[in-house]
C-alpha cells in the first residue's frame, strides 16, 4: 500500500466513526432515554449502543439516515 492509500483509508475510518457517533446521538434522543433508558439492563443498552454504531458502518452515510 502506498502512504497516500493508506491516509485515505485512514480518513474513511474516521468519518464512518464519527458518522456512528452521530447516528447514536439521534438515536438516542433524550426523550427516548429519559422514558426507555432507566427500564433497562446494562447489556441493553449496550446492545442498542453497539447497533447503532454498527449500521451506520455497515450501511454509510446514505443509507444510515
């Protein structure tokens, strides 16, 4: 690999992260989890953070909104 592709892999790598932390943020509006939040166990939650995350990797930005 050259440098160059390995830098725009790179940068792919980092907007699909944050494009996941965005997609959480929605996700998890403070309504929802004011009202469906506390009911729940740890590994729900986690479950839901980690779904999130994953289908905004598995699907990119147009797909994911």
């Amino acid at each position: 690999f050259s440098n160059a592709q390995v830098a725009s892999a790179m940068e792919l790598v980092d907007l699909k992260e944050i494009l996941a932390s965005v997609l959480y943020a929605f996700l998890s509006a403070r309504e929802l989890e004011a009202a469906i939040y506390p009911t729940m166990g740890r590994f729900q939650k986690a479950a839901i953070r980690a779904t999130a995350s994953i289908s905004a990797l598995q699907y990119g930005p147009m797909n994911a909104l």
